[in-house]
C-alpha cells in the first residue's frame, strides 16, 4: 500500500484521532491555565510559599511524563481523566513560574506610584500587576501549550486516545506508516500552535 | 498645613531611629524641601504623609486631621505622588495615566478629557501629539513633565515629591525646575519636596528642612539657611559659594535701582544689556561678565524699570557672605 | 563549597535509588515481581539506560557544537538565523514523534532509539552554542585579533571560554530531557529503565511501575545537579 492510499483509506480514523487529541490538549489547558495563572499570582504574596510551589513544580516537570502517566493508573485508573490530571501537572511549571516572574519583575517604582497615588491593591493587580506581567503569561502558556501537545501523544499509552494510539499501535504491530503518520501529524500540530501562540503573542505585545 | 507630631519610625531589627521625633509644620501653599545626605530620614519622613510608611509613634495631621483617622486610599487619592523612577505605567498612554486618579474618583469621561487636555498644556506637552503617546516614547524630561501631570490630575491640594527630577540631565532638570515654579506659581499646592542636592533645595524651596540621622537640624529659609546656617553640618551641606548662592535667590526686581519712565527711555535709547525682573542677581553679574559692561537695565514688559551696577552686587554678595 | 552540596545532593538522590531498588527486590508484592525485578536485571536496565544517554548525548555534543561554532564563522555566519529559527522548530516537535519518525525510518532497535535521542538532544546544544557565541562581544574578540591571536586562538583561548557556560547549560538541558525521553527507547527496542514501566503496566504491579517510574527521574535529578555545577565552574 503507497502512502497516499494509506492516508486515502485511513483518514476518518486520522481526523477523530486528530480531533480527540486537541480536544484533550484544549480541555487540559483551559484547566491548567486556569490553575497556573492564579496559582502564579497567589504565591506574588508570600516568598517561602513561591519557593515551595516552584520548586515542587520543576520537580514535576522533571518526572518522564511516561512515568508520571504510569503512576496515575493505580491512582484514576487508564482513559482521558488521568490523561488529563496528567498534561495539567505536567504543564503547571512553564505556566506559574511565567506569570511569578512576570509579577515579581515588575519595576518597583511602577508599583509604589500605583500605591501612592491611591489604587488599591485590587485595583493594582487587574490594572498593573496583571496587564504587565501579560507578556510573560503569555509565552509561559505558548510554552505549556506546545508541551501539551507532545506530551498528549505519550497520555495515547493510559487509554487517553489521541495520536498517540496511533503511533503506540503502529509501532506494536511495526507498521511503519502509522507511525510515520501519526508522527508528522503531530510534529505540525505542534509546530503551527507554536506558530500562532507567537504570532498572537506578539499581536498582544504591540 | 501639614503638621508632624512627636513623629517616630523605627525600623525592625535596626538600632537607630530612622526618623526621631520630628515635629514640624509645613504651611498650605509652600514648597517645603527635605534635604540631607541618603539615610537621614528625608524620603521616610515623606512616605508618611502617605502612609506608604506608618510612623512608630507620633501623629501627622493635615488641616488639623490626624491621618490615621482617614481612610488610605482617600488619603493617598487627594495627595499627589511624584517619585524619580516616576513610574508612569508603561502600558498605558500618556492619557491614561494622567486618567488613573480621576477615574478612580468616578469623574465623567469628558471632564477627566478636559482635564488631561489642560494638564498636558500646563506642562506644556502639546495633547495633540502627546496624549495617545506610550512612556517609552516619551524622553526623560517629557515623563516627567507627564509625572507631574498626573499627580496634578485630581488637584489635589498636596503634592509630594521625592527627587522627581534626579535622574535628568542637568540642562533638563533646571529647566524642569523652572517650569515647576511658574506652574506652582499658578497652582499654590503644599509641596514636599524629597532631595539630596542642596542647589535644587535652595532654588525651589519656601523652606528648607536639613535632615541628619532622623532629625531636622535646621528648618528655615534658603536665605537663612545661606546666611545662617546652625550648625558646621550645615555648612558643611551647603558648601562654599554661599555669596554666589545667595545672588541666585535675589530677584533682579527686588534689587535694582529704580528708574523713573523718562530716565528709561534714555536708557532704552543706549540699547545696553536688558534682563527681566525675575532674572536672579547672578544672571545679572553673569551678564556682565559676560559683555565686560559694569551696569545691566532691568525691564518690566517693554518698560525700562531699573538699573543694577556691579558694585551693588558685590556688596550684597560680600555683606551676606561675611554673616556666615 | 556549592560543589559540596551537589556533591550530597548527588549522593541523597543515588541514595534513594538504591534504597528503592533493595526495597523492591527483598520485598516484592508477589512471585511475578520478584522474577522481574532482582538486581542483575536492575543493573542491565540501568547500564542501557547509561548507554542509551551516554551515546546520544556525547554523540549530540560532538556534533552540535562544532556545528555551532561553524555556524559564526564568517563564512557561514548568514546561515545562523535560519539554522535557529530551524533548530526552535525542531524544538516544537515532541519527543514521542522524533522517536516515532526514527523508528519508521529505521525500524526497531537500540540504533534508532540513539539516533532518536540524539537529534533530539542536539537541538538545545546547538542553539546554546550559537547564542552563547554570538553572545560574545566583539569588543573582545576584536581587542584578541588586534593583538595579532591568530583565528584558531581566538576561538580556543577567548570566545569558547566565554561561551562555555551557555554551551554547558544546553548540554544539562539536553541531558535531562533525554534521560527522560530514553524511557520512550524500551517501545523501540532500546532497552533502558523504560522496561519497567512498560512491564508494570502489562502486568500490573505497581511497585516495578513505581521504580520504573523513580529511577529516572533520580537520575535527572542527578544529571541536573552535576551539569549545574560543571556549568558554574566553566562560568567566566
């Protein structure tokens, strides 16, 4: 069978593969962001609770993310639930060290003017801290994001569904095609959402 | 009028009173500058009348209201804030930042734009090209011309200001310095005035209070504090050059000669040297030095009003200078 | 002193493998365990695993860095930009599908798990090499040629030196993004502590999972401590 017929006679199964994945990436991000910008910003008001959360999340991050999937079995058993317990503690690190940083940076004169001239801490925060630390926020998330997606393909292992089946199939029954689909499939995926969360990101730097 | 009472503040796990019982009054409508060497209390003493910094012990009261007794943001609301970084939200335009206390106020949208409109004019930025302008595009001076714009939103009628104009070239700042006189002349705020350079405490301030190690060792005029400064801290402070100093706080209209309108037209027939009646007595002898001319007229408007002669000058110089 | 608590951090991590590995073979939940996990087959997995980074990375290291430094000389200094922009896409592209695309490629075995790793441990290298000399001023550089250094000199005694730490930093990347990314060998017939995990998944037993799941990272964690100390001693 040519490659072409290959994708011919296979593509339903490739699209719902496809669409399954980014529906799992997309569900886990929103979940993640969520977390990981207000985890961020929570830990700007106490130095020893930073240190805590970042360095348990870069110990996270350092866990082979077949690994951390694996451990979640016993946990929440095989299918999208862990997959995605997974991919949101997977993807924190990139997402809350970006938006501390981001907030912390923040040249102090900026903040004592803000203070001094009477905004209230709130107000500081929604109208100073947060729109200044966007640039930030937002290459953490591009970052996160693009990780997601990879990392996605390895939750394919624990019954996730995705690309990832895919290529795990493929390779288990040594059909090269599949694996090679699946492969370029996700590669671009990976690459075109890096490309539009740049372009973005730099749309909203402007 | 701002009053300090007893006014105290310790910092934690430090020996020394940051600042020690201060008690001062700084009258509605003047500059009052804080000057001293870094660590004597002045920037401190400042951030209190805020409560960006609260005091120990003691009490601070504006118009006979302790500020503990009102609310922070209502505070901070009716006091302007100018500090040397300025701190112009780098997000926002020029616009929106001279916006930032009016809007939190609850202003109408067409008054704070009448408003940022007549700012910008005062500080003389043109609201045309300046207004939608970011800070990044703006050079040193022009921010902080917007800084004291916005801290000026509101109107309100307390201005602080620590070191606004420290970190600008010399040329911009004493020209900055000028154009923040003339603007007060018109606005009459009760300033503080946070600096470490004693020329700029002399030129600008009403009073100038001298900070060392938390205390005020002299509160008083710049043209008493030149003549007679209290202690050999101050004098230290001040410098040498007292006379130059000195001839820059006389006004060349509180020390001409006067002339009578028919003695002005001949002067005015020579075609001498001319300077205004706020040129300061050293623009006048730097004049004359400058031309090698022994005399210079003063005008007001188109009319010849006075004359100062060198000999005058030196004399006034000298006599102060010998008080020290 | 920083080199002494590397030093014991290196030791508590190691120390923690150990004292895992011994626990899972004198205590094995059930016969099935007790057959898959004796130290013999602990230690095989390991030295694959060692192999498997070693080769890769060593390989990635000889050849992104001469490639780097290639990369700013004048001749062939107009490429670099658009090397980069290559090398930053090839970083977008998860290590599951470079595994993927080797094994499509070249089938089975330990040689495509090592070619996978190594182009993808390349990557960090290169674009640390390029930026860490071109970070270099030319001020220095331009003082080095001026003195008479003759090219080859410059680049040994002057712009390798400066950019070592940066170069240092994207091998410690390299290395532990592939020391995780080496489980992904055991799908492809690479051997390596991913066996452990592959194996606890079929059969279930959550022990082998969660050493098959430790080990690596213990031994990231290692990597990271020791190429951050290398990274501090080369730092100018």
């Amino acid at each position: 069978m040519s490659f072409l017929e290959f994708l011919m006679s296979r593509w339903p199964t490739i699209l719902s593969l496809t669409l399954e994945h980014l529906l799992i990436v997309f569900i886990a991000m929103v979940i993640s962001i969520a977390l990981g910008v207000s985890v961020g910003i929570l830990i700007t008001k106490n130095k020893v609770a930073a240190q805590i959360v970042l360095n348990f999340t870069n110990i996270l991050m350092t866990i082979p993310s077949l690994a951390l999937f694996s451990l979640l079995i016993p946990v929440l058993g095989i299918g999208k639930i862990p997959a995605i317990v997974g991919l949101v503690a997977y993807t924190q690190l990139p997402i809350v060290r970006n938006v501390y940083t981001g907030m912390m940076t923040i040249n102090p004169s900026i903040l004592e003017a803000a203070r001094g001239m009477g905004l209230t801490e709130k107000k500081i925060l929604r109208t100073i801290k947060i729109p200044l630390a966007f640039p930030a926020m937002m290459s953490g998330i591009r970052t996160a994001t693009v990780m997601g997606i990879g990392i996605g393909a390895i939750a394919g292992y624990i019954g996730a569904g995705g690309l990832g089946v895919y290529i795990f199939q493929g390779i288990s029954r040594s059909n090269d095609q599949m694996v090679i689909v699946g492969a370029v499939i996700i590669s671009l995926i990976s690459i075109l959402t890096d490309r539009f969360l740049g372009g973005l990101q730099r749309k909203l730097n402007r | 009028m701002i009053r300090f009472e007893n006014v105290v503040k310790r910092y934690p796990g430090e020996g020394a009173d940051a600042v020690h019982n201060l008690n001062f009054e700084i009258a509605s409508g003047t500059i009052c500058m804080l000057v001293g060497p870094s660590g004597c209390g002045k920037t401190t003493t400042m951030k209190m009348i805020n409560k960006l910094i609260r005091p120990t012990s003691g009490a601070i009261l504006i118009d006979g209201r302790n500020i503990d007794t009102v609310d922070t943001i209502e505070l901070r609301l009716s006091i302007g804030y100018i500090i040397q970084d300025i701190g112009l939200f780098p997000h926002m335009s020029v616009g929106e930042n001279i916006a930032t206390v009016p809007g939190e106020l609850g202003w109408k949208k067409e008054r704070i734009n009448a408003r940022i409109e007549e700012l910008l004019e005062l500080v003389d930025l043109n609201p045309k090209v300046y207004r939608n302008k970011k800070p990044n595009e703006l050079s040193g001076g022009q921010k902080q011309r917007v800084g004291v714009a916005r801290a000026l939103a509101a109107d309100p009628p307390i201005m602080l200001m620590d070191e606004p104009f420290g970190a600008l070239d010399p040329i911009t700042r004493a020209k900055m310095q000028d154009e923040f006189l003339h603007i007060q002349e018109k606005i009459r705020k009760t300033i503080v005035f946070v600096t470490h350079d004693i020329e700029e405490a002399i030129k600008m301030g009403d009073n100038i209070a001298v900070l060392k190690a938390g205390q005020i060792v002299q509160l008083s005029s710049p043209m008493e504090i030149l003549s007679n400064p209290a202690d050999p801290f101050v004098s230290e402070l001040i410098g040498g050059r007292n006379s130059l100093k000195m001839l820059n706080l006389m006004l060349c209209g509180q020390i001409m000669k006067s002339l009578s309108p028919s003695e002005g037209e001949k002067a005015r027939a020579t075609g001498h040297g001319l300077l205004g009646l706020k040129a300061t007595a050293q623009d006048a002898l730097s004049e004359m030095l400058r031309t090698g001319q022994r005399f210079i007229y003063v005008e007001d408007g188109d009319r010849i009003v006075g004359v100062l002669e060198f000999e005058d000058l030196l004399e006034r110089a000298s006599r102060h200078g010998l008080s020290q | 002193m920083a080199s002494l608590s590397s030093l014991l951090k290196v030791l508590l991590y190691g120390l923690i493998g150990l004292f895992l590995s011994i626990w899972v073979v004198q205590n094995p939940q059930d016969g099935l365990v007790a057959r898959l996990v004796t130290y013999d087959k602990l230690a095989v997995l390991l030295l694959q695993h060692f192999y498997l980074v070693g080769v890769s990375a060593l390989l990635a290291v000889l050849t992104a860095v001469p490639l780097g430094i290639a990369l700013t000389r004048p001749g062939l200094k107009s490429w670099a930009p658009r090397v980069l922009a290559l090398v930053n896409i090839g970083q977008t592209v998860p290590s599951l599908a470079v595994v993927a695309l080797s094994v499509g490629f070249l089938g089975v075995g330990s040689l495509t798990a090592i070619v996978a790793l190594w182009i993808y441990s390349l990557l960090p290298i290169l674009s640390n090499t390029l930026i860490g000399l071109q970070e270099v001023d030319s001020s220095i550089t331009e003082a080095a040629h001026g003195m008479g250094m003759k090219g080859r000199h410059v680049l040994f005694r002057v712009e390798l030196p400066m950019a070592a730490a940066m170069i240092m930093a994207g091998i410690r990347t390299a290395v532990t993004i592939t020391i995780g990314s080496a489980i992904l060998a055991a799908f492809v017939g690479g051997g390596g502590v991913g066996n452990l995990i592959i194996a606890g998944n079929n059969i279930s037993r959550w022990q082998v999972l969660v050493l098959g799941a430790a080990l690596p990272v213990l031994m990231a964690l290692m990597a990271d401590v020791i190429f951050e100390s290398l990274e501090k001693k080369v730092r100018v």
